[in-house]
C-alpha cells in the first residue's frame, strides 16, 4: 500500500528520504517519487516507475537537495502505475501533496475544480487534493487553512502530506482513517506511515488521531484535533532500532521471518503462563470479567489472519463447546448479521491498519457484543487502540508481503485466549497444564521442522514447474492447506488451491492427473485412516503427492508419495508446527520460479484501502 515519508530539517533531507521509501518498500508499490523545496525555494520533482533503487538514481544524477521534503511509494488504486500518476502531485509549482488513501468523491471535486480552470496532468485521486488546497491558498489563506478547508471537502481516507513553495518552514500532515505517525528529532521533525521509515532519525514518536491536522516546524509541532482544536498527543518511545528491519544473513525477509519463529513463538507466550495456565489479565483490566461472561465468539479477520482465525474456530468449538463464527472482514461490514449470544468479537490483524479489519470493527461497536479483543502485532495501531482488549503478538517487525511469524504467533496467541476462556468455561485443569507443558515445548519443535529445509526445498522442484497445485486437509489442518495454498499463490503465482480433503471426490478430483501435485496435511490423529483414503483416491490418477505428516510410517514414502516427518506434537497444537513446511515450500518453489520473493506483483503488506 501506499507509503508517506516527510522531512523538515536543518540538514539535506534527500537521503533521509530515500532510505524511508527504502524502508516502506515492504509495503508493496509500483512506483515512487520525491519533491524537496531547493536552496532557491523551487518544489523540485523527481518520480519514476519501479522500484526505490531507480528513483534513488534518478535523484542522485539530478543532484535534488533541501531541507523541506516529501516522497511517497504508490500503489496504484485510481490511474495505472505510471510516472505521471506516481506522487507528489502539484498544483501550479506551489503546492505539492503526498496520499495514502482514497478520496471517494474525487471524481465530483475534479469536476468542478476543472470547470474552476485547474488542469490535471494525472488520473489519481490525489491531484483533486493538491488543486482544492491551491484553491484556499489564491483565497489568502495560509497552508494550515487551507489544508483545513480543503479536507472538509473530501470524503473516503486519507494521510497527507502537504507542503507549499510560499512557507519553507512548514510541513503540514492530515490523518483521516489512513495510518499517519510524527517522527520527533532536535531541530528536525518527520511524518511517516510507520515507524520503521523514521528509524535511522529517531525513535520518538506521536501517533495522530483521525481528524487531526498537524503543523511541523524545524523545532516545533502543534496537532489541531477534527475540530480546530489545540491537543497534545502523547510521546511515544519505541525500543525497535534501524537494524531490526535489515535481512541479516538471510537473502530475504520471508526467509528471516520463517527462521524467526521460534523465537517469536517464545516471546508471545513469556509473561503469559502459569505452571498450571494462562495467567489472569493477559488480555487488559477488565478482561476476566468479560471473558466470564462470554457465551459465543466472532472472529473476524483478513487474509492470513483470517485463516488463524479458522483454526482458532476448531479450538474454541473443540476445546471448550463454544459458538464460534469467523467471517472475512469485508463481507461482514457489508452484510446484516445476527450476533450470537453473549459474544465475544476478536480481530485479527498483523498491522492492526487493515482497512475492512477497522471498519468492521467499528461497525461492530454498534452491535451488542459484550467486548472487542485485538490480536494484534502493532502495539500503536488504530485496531488495537480501538479494542476493549488487547492480546499483542511479539513477532516484531514483519517486513515479507507475505505473513509467516505474525501466522504461528497469532495462532499463538489465540491458543492462550482459549486457555484464559477455558478457565471460565469448563477446560480440566489437568488437560489445561498439557497444554501449557506443550506450548512450551513450541519453539523446539519449530526448530526441528526449520531444519528440513534441504528435504522441502528438494520438494519445491516438483512444483516449481506446475501451474497448480492443490492442498488439503482435515479438521484444524485444514485451514492450515489454505494457508498453504495461499502462500504458494502469493509468492510463486501457481495457482493453488485448498479443500477439506473429504470435499476431494465432490469435484476437485476431476483436475486430478501428473501434472497436478497434491499438498496434504496429515498428522496422525483420529482422520488419518480417513486422509488415507484420500490419498488413495489421487495416487489412482496418477497424482502426485507431497505428504507433512508426523508420522511417516504410517502413510508410506514411494515414487508417488513423497512424506515429510514433522515433529509429532499435541493434535490441537500440530497445526502450528505444520504451518512451517508449507511456507518453506513456497519459499523455496517462488526462488526457483525466481519471483520477487519479499514483494510479489500487484500485493500490499498492509491494505489500508478498501
Ligand atoms: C494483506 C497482506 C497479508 C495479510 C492481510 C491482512 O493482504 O499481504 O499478508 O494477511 O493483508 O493483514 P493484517 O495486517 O490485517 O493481518
């Protein structure tokens, strides 16, 4: 999605500026560009399609330098990736303007401001933002007024970053729905979408409100609130550095965060358990209260969180007897829904900035649920400050496209709200402190799956020349195949799919032929003589199939099934050891196809856009 990166400073802010679009580039985009005001007071522009390292050029050979600035990576919503479309936008040489977001009714406003005589030179959204201030700025108004009147107009979300030839000593920034975050520097200030592109210049930071208008100065800030109103919002200090956003030995971010997780794993659940538990209050003040009450749950998530919320509903249903529903977050904002009884609504979200995730969200608060829970990563983000309680994920900074450490911590993390719910709805004590001994045991048994990198990376070449693939499973296992199948997708681009492995006969197995490799996820539980004669029903059509199972034994290894051990763990908590083999094999199938494995075509990290 589209990233903001702002500077103004004492010193040059051109670098400071590339490496933040450096550092946004995980994100996703498909082009970028930059305006620094130059020593004579001119918006100089450089934009160009394609990754950072090409405007990085660009601005390097054209010598931009200032210490006023703002630069942007689009991903293209309104108007093609092309140069012309790619921000600053500009009105008159005076004005240039940085959007994360979508102004809804730009089509209207561009109606009128062309009938006005403002000429567009792009087909974004944006360029409607950029004219409607230049419009209050020929009134007399100064840029912070003009800034104020000018968003009154627009309707949809919005992050701005806005700046104007005639007041070299402002940076104006706007929060309306899409993420926006002040960076706090000795003389210098910054805005960016994260944290992450402020990084290298400081660790100090105020995260704006929606509705506030920010006016930053060398060496000073002041936050209007959506009513014109002076407010302080509080300092935040973050502990992450630079570094913690840098490849390390590894050749890729997804790579470094498959390998992270036991790590990951092991500080979602420090401070968490009991000998016997999980520890009361886990999830906020209040929390046991509520947790007490609860009678049903509503899960709702998108993308890879959506699937951890699928496993979570075999738990809460399994474990503890409870309704349990989870939805995809754009379908249920847009649909009439019946709350169950005493409900408890959990997201899910890596970012916490999803933009279905929060609209359902707050669709929700209108409902009669008994509370919200976030289970969440950003600690900062819109979804967790707009939850009753909070349950953070410690995967730290993830940087790959697509979702691995944020995955297995949320399932996670789920796990200890189903134990904290246990406590209150019937769980034996007994079969709770399993739990907890094999929740422990987590980060070992990651390792161990992390270890048959060589075998699955041999797997991958018989997928790397296939167009699709399917995966299945059973029970919990198989929200685990989707999981699998869409991470295949994302980084590889082969067409992959998953099913319930019983579903297999009701149609998938007419696609069913050599050219067809089959994924299965097949612990030994009490489905695998099931699983077995789904795979029966393959290997009779000459399909191929790739077995994770923890018991090898038991299902056989020959030319037409190839099985990999995994380590055996509790059933309920196999789901998360088996989630490993699967990112590895997309992994490894995406480097042999050669895709860009950290940022693939056409996707955004975090989707704050509908
Ligand atoms: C995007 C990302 C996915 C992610 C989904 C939900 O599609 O590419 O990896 O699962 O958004 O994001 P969230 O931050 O809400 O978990």
């Amino acid at each position: 999605m589209c990233g903001i990166i702002g500077a103004i400073a004492q010193r040059d802010v051109q670098p400071i500026l590339i490496e933040g679009l450096r550092r946004l580039e995980y994100r996703g985009y498909d082009s970028a560009g930059m305006v620094v005001m130059d020593p004579q007071g001119r918006l100089q522009r450089e934009r160009s399609v394609g990754k950072v390292e090409a405007l990085a050029q660009r601005v390097a050979g054209s010598g931009l330098t200032g210490t006023l600035g703002i630069a942007h990576t689009r991903w293209a919503t309104h108007g093609g990736p092309t140069e012309r479309n790619a921000h600053p936008h500009l009105s008159g040489e005076r004005i240039a303007v940085v959007h994360n977001g979508i102004i809804e009714n730009y089509q209207a406003l561009r109606d009128d401001l062309k009938a006005r005589g403002f000429e567009f030179t792009s087909d974004t959204d944006t360029e409607v933002i950029a004219h409607q201030i230049m419009d209050y700025c020929q009134q007399g108004h100064d840029l912070l007024e003009a800034v104020r009147r000018a968003t009154a107009h627009f309707s949809g979300a919005y992050a701005l970053g806005v700046i104007s030839r005639d007041e070299p000593d402002r940076l104006i920034a706007v929060r309306e729905g899409s993420p926006l975050i002040i960076g706090l520097g000795i003389g210098e200030h910054f805005i960016a979408s994260d944290i992450q592109a402020m990084l290298p210049v400081t660790q100090r930071f105020v995260y704006l409100e929606n509705g506030d208008i920010a006016e930053l100065r060398r060496d000073s800030h002041r936050i209007l609130d959506a009513d014109g109103q002076a407010v302080d919002r509080p300092v935040t200090e973050s502990s992450l550095t630079a570094g913690a956003a840098d490849r390390g030995r590894f050749r890729h971010f997804m790579l470094k965060e498959i390998h992270e997780q036991p790590r990951a794993v092991a500080e979602t659940l420090e401070g968490r358990l009991a000998p016997d538990g999980v520890l009361e209050g886990i999830m906020g003040p209040g929390s046991e209260e509520i947790l007490a009450q609860v009678k049903s749950v509503q899960i709702l998530a998108c993308g890879t969180s959506y699937h951890a919320g699928l496993v979570a509903s075999y738990w809460i249903e399994g474990l503890l007897g409870l309704p349990c529903r989870v939805e995809v977050a754009s379908e249920f904002r847009y649909r009439r829904h019946a709350v169950l009884p005493d409900c408890l609504l959990v997201t899910i979200s890596q970012s916490g900035e999803t933009a279905d995730s929060l609209a359902a969200l707050r669709q929700a608060r209108e409902d009669d649920y008994l509370g919200s829970l976030a289970i969440c990563n950003v600690p900062e983000s819109s979804l967790v400050r707009e939850s009753d309680m909070v349950l953070m994920t410690h995967a730290g900074p993830e940087i790959g496209v697509a979702s691995t450490k944020a995955f297995t911590t949320q399932l996670v993390a789920l796990f200890l709200l189903v134990l904290s719910l246990g406590r209150h709805h019937g769980l034996a004590p007994a079969r709770a402190q399993s739990f907890v001994e094999q929740l422990r045991a987590l980060p070992a048994a990651l390792e161990k799956v992390l270890a048959l990198d060589t075998p699955i990376e041999r797997l991958a070449m018989g997928l790397a020349d296939k167009h699709h693939a399917l995966f299945l499973g059973r029970g919990c296992h198989y929200p685990i195949a989707l999981e699998g199948a869409l991470k295949l997708k994302e980084i590889s681009y082969i067409h992959a799919e998953a099913y319930p492995a019983g579903e297999l006969k009701h149609g998938p197995l007419a696609l069913v032929d050599a050219d067809m490799p089959v994924v299965v996820v097949a612990p030994n539980n009490h489905l695998l003589e099931k699983l077995k004669s789904n795979l029966e029903e393959v290997r009779a059509r000459g399909g191929h199939l790739m077995v994770f199972t923890d018991d090898v034994a038991a299902l056989g290894s020959d030319g037409a099934i190839q099985s990999l051990a995994v380590p055996p763990v509790d059933d309920w908590l196999s789901a998360i050891i088996h989630t490993v083999p699967l990112q590895l094999l997309s992994y490894h199938t995406a480097i042999l196809k050669g895709t860009d494995v950290d940022q693939p075509r056409n996707l955004a990290k975090s989707v704050t856009v509908e």
